[in-house]
C-alpha cells in the first residue's frame, strides 16, 4: 500500500498541468485503448507559429476584458506569460537553421471566404494593428507569413506544397488559440501526413478549461504534445547536430 502511495504521489509531481483537469479513470481509459502514445522527431523539423498576432493577444499591459475590448479575439495576459517562450523556440529553429512559418489571418477573410470560427465579430476589413506580429517575434526576411481565411493553417492554403518542397517530415506547432486554431491545424497536419508535435507552454488560449483539454485530446489523437524544455532537449541532443557557423 505504501508502494502504491509513493508511486501515485510520484506520478502526479510529473504529470503535466494540463493533464491534472482530465479524471484519472478517463486517462486511464484512453490510455488502455491505445491513446496517449509518442511521436518521434524526424530529422527534417519545421516550425509553424500559428496567429500570434495583436488581434489574439491584445497590447501588452492589458487585462484579460481590457484586451478583448480591443480586439475581440484577444487573450490577454496569458498571451504575454507565454511570448518569451515562443520568442525561445523561434530562435532555436534560427539556430539550426529550419524553415519557420508564421500565420496570420487574411485581412479581407470575411469578404471573399467567411470567418475562420462561428463567434460575432465585425464582417469588414480587419481592423489596425490586428495582424501585426509583436516584436519579440518579428518574422525575419526570408520567413514565410502565411495568410488564411480559415481556422486550419492547412486549409486551401499552400502550406502542404510548401513542407513537402522542404521535405519536411516533422511539423512543430505553437500559437494561438489552443483549442481553435492550433488544434485545426495540428488535425490538418496529422492527417496530411506530417509527424506533428504541439509545444504545450508556447501554445495559449483565453480559456485555460479549453487550452487544457485540448492539449489532452490532441495529444492522444493527433499529435505530441512536449514542453518547450523537452523539445530543446530532443532536437539540441547528442542525435542533433547544430549548423555549422
């Protein structure tokens, strides 16, 4: 009994966050179905950072409604808490010199192709500032910025082509939201066939319920879900050899 405790109290120091919302016998069930399983980084990495613009973070310094009163979308602090991270895993994909793809949402979306979710917002052009990147994670020349009408980076845009022109055979993603357009795209990814990771701590979502339970679903459906640290670790390890200055 003891045993039992030890080992219970040891499995929870471990488990992630986002894992702690999800009942113990609903994990356990996924887990004896065959869920849960990890992916493996190929050799041939690219980084797609899905819509960390103004309009879903908000200007810096805002609460939660004083952001969303600028822009609908917006996600407030957490935004902010989680940038010096996405700014982090930028800058390795730099580092090892891996195609990076940024998303944005098309500024006339809604004319030509409707909105990327079902919520009320204006119907006309975008406003300001919207679809400007904040400056911890400027893309740089050379960088694709990636504009779409949906909420999928994949959809009807030439995202695909793109990856396979690279070769690429592992797609990271981070961004925001969790559970809208990150969760799109991971789905979309997984299913053109690309070994998908999703970097839990660079990823956020104005709900924390939300970011939480689909970081759960995603990572035993769709993809793996890794902290930034486990990443660095995996992809900056003795099997990984850094470019050459």
């Amino acid at each position: 009994m003891l045993l039992e405790d030890r080992a219970k109290r040891e499995t929870e120091r471990i488990m992630k966050e986002w894992m702690k919302i999800i009942p113990a016998e609903e994990r356990k069930a996924y887990e004896q179905g065959g869920f849960m399983g990890a992916g493996e980084i190929g050799e041939r990495t690219a980084l797609v950072v899905v819509d960390v613009t103004y309009g879903f973070t908000g200007s810096k310094g805002k609460t939660l409604e004083e952001a969303i009163a600028e822009f609908g979308p917006a996600c407030g602090p957490v935004s902010w808490e989680t940038m010096p991270r996405i700014a982090q895993l930028i800058a390795m994909f730099r580092e090892l010199g891996r195609p990076v793809v940024y998303t944005r949402s098309h500024p006339y979306d809604t004319q030509f192709a409707g909105k990327a979710t079902k919520s009320k917002r204006v119907t006309n052009v975008i406003p300001p500032r919207f679809n400007d990147f904040p400056e911890e994670i400027t893309p740089r020349d050379g960088e694709w910025v990636l504009e779409k009408t949906k909420a999928s980076a994949f959809f009807q845009t030439p995202l695909a082509s793109y990856l396979v022109q690279k070769k690429i055979d592992t797609v990271i993603m981070c961004g925001v939201s969790t559970s809208g357009c990150v969760r799109a795209s991971v789905v979309d990814s997984f299913s053109n066939g690309f070994n998908t990771f999703v970097v839990d701590d660079c990823c956020f979502d104005r709900s924390n319920f939300a970011h939480c339970a689909n970081l759960f679903d995603m990572n035993a459906k769709y993809g793996t879900v890794v902290s930034l640290d486990e990443l660095e670790a995996q992809m900056l390890g003795p099997q990984m050899t850094r470019p050459q200055a």
